[in-house]
C-alpha cells in the first residue's frame, strides 16, 4: 500500500501558490534544498510529473493542477482536525472565530455572539472588511464562518455552505427633528436628507428600486457603509437612514430615534458562510439555527 507523507502535500502547496522554491522556503522557514528533494520524492511516489520547469520557473502541468486541488483539500481538513480536537480537549475552552461585513449592524453580531456563549460558554473573536477580506480568512480557516446581507451563490461542486439566518423589515429612522415626516409616510419622503447605505451593498439596490416603484426623489445627504455611523448621523439630526427594525430598538426605547415608517417589500437578510466540513463544530452548528 502506498502511503503519502503529508508534509509533502503542505510543501508542495506552497511551492504551487507561491510559483516559487524559494519563496515556498521563506513562508514554510525550510531550506530550498530540502524543499527540492521533498518534491522530488512526491513526484516519484505517486509517478507523475508536477511542474514543468524552466530555469527557476514553475509551471504546474495538467496533473499538478489536479493535485493542488485534493492539497488544499488536505491541508484544510488538517487544520479543521486540528481546531475541532483542541475544543473537544477538555483542558480547552470552546472557541468561535467569525467575520462580518461592515454593513452587518452591531446589533446583530452582538446577538449571535451572545447567543453562542450562552449555548456553549466559547470564547470568540470578531473580524471586520469587506467580502474579498472576509472570503480570504474563510479559504485561509482563519476565521469559522463569515455574516453577509446578502447570498452568495454558490455551485454544487462549491465547498462553501450557506445558511439564511435572519430576516426583518427596513423601515426609516430619524430624530425628532424629521417627525412630521411620519404623516404621509413614504410620499413625505420627497426631497428629504437621507443617509444611504454605499453602491455595493444589496440595501442600496433595494431603496432605489423602492423609491423608484413609489416616483419618489429624497435629496442624498451622504453614504456610508457602516450602520453604527448612520445611527449617529440620524441622532445627531443630520438627515433620514434606512435600516432593520432590530437594530434600532434600544435608540428608539431611548428616544434618540423614532420610527418614521416601515418601507413595504423591503427587508434584511443575513447569512452565515462557512466551509463544508467532515467534522462537527458546536458553536457553527448552533449559530445556523439562530433565529434573532
């Protein structure tokens, strides 16, 4: 039976994505001599020819292709195996390693944390970027799962998974200072100061065609990405902002915001995405049954 070395398959990932010996020795801290004779010995154990080479070049051959598709495989199930083992130790503590965009409230993410802890007593960690950040730490299994507003689309042949987690109304939010606005609600939004949401989130998409179908035309005050920045803009007075029902409600108990009107046909949704795994982790698990 032929057995294949595992560290062979890392270093050989490396060398595939860095196109590179020895910058595959600079990331992996292992000398470039050794690195040659480990690819060597890969080449020579399952019988087929990985790079084509030309000088320093590297070029993957059609079979080397084929085998950094099953390394990367290998290296992720080796780096979950090792996660998940950890938290089953009983010396370790459960841990929770998630992304979200900028666009997701605070509100939210607070909610899932605090839901996962008082579930499972795990230790967390929260990043924030874009999609092209959050999508590098999910193939890197730097981060467990990663909170969108909207779904991503995925092929069958995809190993990420994704899961609808919650939904709610958007409705306007302002101070006091807009409340006469409520009477006439929307048509009383012509014209208006109004904080928008950037091009590039689904929200934004979603008003326009709003505002559209209803032949209205609120004046664009400003635009922002982060909803904890368009609260503030709104309690300060500065114009009207658009968001999940959910993520206002202490402002509005507080007073510093009131609900000016529910925007019919227009709603949030979020979504958790991840990597398909072989093995179980609790916390993921339970976070794909959250409900708000």
């Amino acid at each position: 039976m032929q057995w294949i070395n595992y560290h062979h398959i890392i270093y050989f990932k490396a060398i595939a994505e860095s196109e590179s010996i020895s910058k595959a020795s600079e990331l992996l801290k292992v000398g470039q001599p050794a690195l040659s004779i480990q690819l060597k010995t890969l080449e020579e154990s399952i019988g087929v020819k990985l790079f084509d080479r030309s000088g320093r070049n590297l070029t993957l051959t059609r079979e080397g292709h084929m085998a950094l598709e099953y390394a990367k495989k290998i290296d992720g199930l080796g780096k979950e195996m090792f996660q998940v083992l950890q938290n089953e130790t009983p010396l370790k503590q459960l841990s929770l390693r998630l992304g979200a965009l900028d666009s997701v409230p605070k509100s939210l993410i607070c909610s899932l944390t605090d839901f996962a802890y008082e579930n499972t007593g795990c230790q967390f960690s929260i990043n924030e970027g874009d999609l092209e950040y959050l999508m590098a730490l999910i193939e890197e299994r730097k981060i467990d799962f990663a909170i969108l507003d909207f779904p991503l689309k995925l092929s069958q042949s995809s190993d990420l998974e994704c899961h609808k987690i919650f939904r709610d109304q958007i409705c306007a939010f302002s101070s006091k200072k807009f409340q006469n606005i409520q009477k006439g609600f929307p048509k009383s939004l012509e014209g208006q100061p109004c904080i928008f949401p950037t091009h590039h989130s689904k929200l934004r998409e979603d008003l326009e065609a709003f505002f559209f179908r209803k032949k209205l035309t609120p004046r664009l005050l400003g635009e922002t990405q982060d909803t904890s920045v368009q609260k503030l803009l709104a309690c300060k007075g500065d114009g009207i902002v658009f968001l999940p029902e959910f993520s206002t409600k202490e402002l509005v108990k507080e007073r510093k915001l009131i609900n000016l009107g529910t925007l019919p046909r227009v709603f949030s949704e979020y979504f958790l995405i991840s990597k398909k795994r072989k093995l179980n982790h609790f916390p993921v698990d339970l976070l794909q049954k959250f409900e708000g």
